[in-house]
C-alpha cells in the first residue's frame, strides 16, 4: 500500500515518487510505504490551503463545526479499526490505541462545541456612542507537524481548533506513523470537509517541515517533538516571523511523600512510567521518594514490575509495548552505561529483549535504576523509554526543588494525604500539568495541555487554550456619534 498526500481533498497518484517504508514496531512487518515530498509539493499544498480558506473563513462557525460533529461521529464508529491501526504502525498496546483514538473523539466533539462560542469580549467605550468589541479571527493557512508518539490525538489537538475557527492546514504527520494520518485524510473526505481546508503532506522534517516554515502563506507552526528539532523550529520560524506552538520534552516526576498511600503510588508509577513503553512527553522518568518509604515502595515496585507482559500490544494480555525504531532501542540502552557509571544502581531491566518473537521488534525491558542523585544524565536528560529513575529526598521541600531542578516542565506528581501540602505542591511545582494523587499521564482534552522552561514556549494545546494558537484578535470599534471623537483627546475623564 502506498500512503500519498491529500492536497486539495485528492489523494496524489503514486506515480514516480520517492517513498518509505512504514514498519510494525512489534514485529518489523513493512505495513505500508509513505510518500517522502518535496518542498514543491509543500508549495502545492500551502496554494490548495489558501485558495480554500478565504471562503472557509467565511463559512458560520456553527456550520464549520458541524464537519468536526461529522468527523468526530465516523471516529467513533471506525474506534476500533482505528486503534487497530494505531497499535499497528506505533505499537502502543490495543488498550492505550483506543484510549488515544477516544481522546481524538472527544476533542472532535469539545471544538464543534466552540463553533457555537468561539467567544470574544464586548466592552465599553471611552467614548459616547461608540462600540467596542474585540473577536477571534482566523489567521490563514496554519502548519501542524506532530509527532509519532501520539499519531492521531496530537494531530486533533491541533487540526479541529484550526478548522473551527476558520482556518485551513497543511499537516505533516511524523514519518514513522503515516497511517492515522491517511485514515484521518479519509475521515476529511467522508465528512465532507471542503477540498483545501485539510491537507496533509508526508516526509522529512528536514525536507517538508523546513520548506513548511520558509512558506510564506504559512502563518502558524504548530509543533510537538523534540526540544533539539523545536529549537531549530523556533529559529527558523522567528526568522521567518511565523508565530510558533512548541510542546516538547519532559522529564516528569512522580513525588512519594511518607505519608503516601504506597499501593496506589505503585500503580500510578506502573502506568506513567511504563505506560506506552514510556514513550509519552508525561511519562514518569524519576520517583522523587521520600526517605522514609523508599525501601517499601522500591520492594512493591518491583515486586509490581514482574507483572508487566510485554510483547505486541494487538494482544489483549500486553502491558508493554515496543519502542518505535531501532534507534530508539539503542538510545534508551545508551542511558543504562551512563547512568551505571553514574553511580546508579540497577535494579530491573537494563536490556535489550532478545529471542523468540523479541528479535523481530524493537522491545526493552523495564527499568527501574536506585540511588539516583538528581543531578546525574539520567535524572536530566528524556530518555523516551521504560526507564525510571528513584531519587531519594529528606523532606518534601526538597521534592519540590528536585522535582523543579531540570531543564523541562511538562507533567508533575504528588502522593500524599496532607491536604496542605497537595495545596502547597500544585503552588510550588513549576510544571504546566500537576496532579495529586495519580501518575504523571493522563490530561484530558478541554484543558490546556502544555509545560514550562524548556518544554514549550508558553502556548497551549488542547482546551480552549488551543485557540488561542489559531486565532488572531481583532479589535472593532463602531463609532455611531456621527462625528469626529478623538480617543485618549475629546474625553477628559
Ligand atoms: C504526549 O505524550 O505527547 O496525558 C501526549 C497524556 C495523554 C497525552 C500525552 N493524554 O499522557
């Protein structure tokens, strides 16, 4: 099967193009092969995008929203095969697949929602007679590059408030994981979606992701990846003056006061850290313990980690799934030499899963590394896998600054029983996401979905915030005096 562009509400003929291949991550199976495009097919589709979007600006946002009631009612009706294929080309297990292919549901229906608000401010003038109000225009053409680990949630975070509020979108989806996109560029088609307000164009970041930010139509690049690609994004782009939405890393912590309920600390550790094979911007990578319980909640730990089934997550009975690529695997396993010549101490996985059905998919065993200080690589650094780092603490205050000691800022965690310090700890974490009592992953989509420091540049995705991404305001004044008033003049107050 060859993936091609849908440019223009037309999918391009396979012809004499360049291609990929698309592997199952499970298995190493070619799933597919996905288009590699050019910046010339960048500047077909950004052409399509805004020879559609001034009429689709026009179009009543009520109207425009009823596409993404459409879009999300065929989600729900193809859930399953689209989790089937999710887990497929990403490799997350068949659980988390539908997880994620309901949290591009529920986003569909939360952004037709804003089609009927959308709100702006009314307020009034300085000035007798005179009206002012201030409203959420589109803003153009808007470019969404997301990333591999999400492959469909990511992109409706971004493409359903662009569509809402007026404008059109060239999408580039991650290489490893083409296929959601193609399935979603046949959910556009079905509902109906004008030709030219969706497009999608695979290949390169380097290729189509830089011919994406030189565009001049391209006003908005909407980017999650990456800290070393958003930076390069945010260069090119400020160069360019396009304006830039950057989710990137994390390097969350689950904090374990004495106090904690253990069992449950265990469980929200378990599914944050090795939860999609720990490939989440919110996965748990450090335990911040406190001196007290840290044996006991080591021991239920691992005790708890002897439980997790890996293998391919098409099987009901898998926990954890593989990681994406080759490179991958090794990057995670290039940790395990730093952080025991660190001084860490292993105490589970460290490896590199081989034979039988492991040889042909890219699997690691989780890790769980102690005596971790938190100034060592592997208490700093995202290391994208199933590997957990436990840091000891004396006091809760010195959680908190652990836990802000990094350069990253997404998703922060708290287990504790003393209301006052939930209280002081969602103050004091400097993350954009915090929860009390339960695992570092998990947001839902009417929140703001982001981080600080060197996770994002302080843009949202996702709930409301998301809007703000893709729209520009605009103030209007309506002067019915019917003569000349000068503000800030002809008004002494
Ligand atoms: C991501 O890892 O980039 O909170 C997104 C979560 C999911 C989204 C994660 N709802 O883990």
């Amino acid at each position: 099967m060859k993936l091609t562009n849908y440019v223009n509400g037309k999918w391009q003929d396979a012809g004499n193009r360049k291609y990929a291949a698309v592997l199952n991550p499970a298995t190493g199976e070619e799933l597919a092969q996905v288009q590699m495009s050019s910046a010339e097919d960048v500047d077909e589709a950004a052409k399509a995008a805004k020879a559609a979007q001034k009429s689709w600006a026009k179009v009543p946002a009520p109207k425009r929203a009823s596409y993404l009631y459409e879009i999300g009612r065929i989600m729900k009706e193809r859930k399953e095969h689209l989790a089937q294929v999710l887990t497929k080309e990403m490799g997350k297990v068949i659980e988390e697949g539908r997880g994620e292919v309901q949290e591009g549901i529920d986003m569909a229906f939360y952004m037709a929602g804003e089609g009927r608000r959308l709100f702006g401010e009314t307020t009034p003038s300085e000035l007798a007679d005179k009206f002012a109000m201030s409203i959420r225009a589109p803003i153009g053409v808007v470019g969404l590059i997301t990333p591999w680990n999400f492959p469909v949630a990511i992109a409706t975070w971004k493409s359903f408030p662009a569509i809402v509020a007026g404008n059109t979108f060239l999408w580039k989806p991650a290489t490893e994981t083409p296929m959601m996109a193609y399935e979603m560029s046949k959910i556009f088609a079905e509902a109906g979606l004008p030709d030219g307000v969706a497009n999608i164009v695979f290949g390169a970041g380097s290729e189509v992701g830089t011919a994406m930010l030189e565009h001049p139509d391209i006003r908005v690049i909407s980017f999650t990846g990456s800290t070393e690609t958003g930076r390069k994004i945010a260069e090119l782009g400020g160069r360019n003056l396009k304006k830039v939405s950057l989710e990137m890393g994390g390097k969350n912590a689950v904090i374990v006061m004495e106090d904690a309920d253990l069992d449950l600390a265990v469980e929200g550790i378990l599914w944050s850290a090795f939860g999609t094979a720990g490939q989440r911007c919110t996965a748990c990578s450090r335990v911040i313990v406190h001196e007290q319980v840290k044996e006991e909640l080591q021991k239920r730990l691992l005790a708890k980690m002897e439980s997790l089934t890996i293998g391919d997550g098409l099987d009901e009975s898998i926990k954890v799934g593989p990681v994406i690529n080759k490179e991958a695997l090794e990057k995670i396993h290039s940790y395990i030499e730093i952080g025991k010549q660190e001084g860490a101490v292993l105490l589970a996985g460290g490896e590199i899963l081989t034979g039988g059905h492991f040889d042909k998919g890219n699997y690691y065993a989780p890790t769980l590394f102690t005596d971790v200080s938190a100034s060592m690589r592997i208490a700093q650094e995202e290391i994208f896998g199933p590997v957990v780092s436990i840091i000891e603490v004396d006091s809760f205050e010195a959680a908190v600054e652990v836990n802000n000691g990094v350069i990253y800022g997404l998703s922060s965690s708290i287990y504790t029983q003393d209301i006052n310090r939930a209280f002081i700890a969602q103050r004091d974490l400097d993350t954009g996401i915090v929860y009390i009592n339960a695992g570092t992953s998990g947001a839902e989509i009417h929140l703001p979905f982001g981080g600080t420091k060197g996770t994002g540049n302080g843009h949202r995705d996702s709930g409301v915030a998301a809007l703000d991404v893709f729209t520009e305001w605009k103030s209007v004044y309506v002067d019915f005096s019917g003569k000349l008033q000068r503000a800030q003049i002809d008004n002494e107050i």
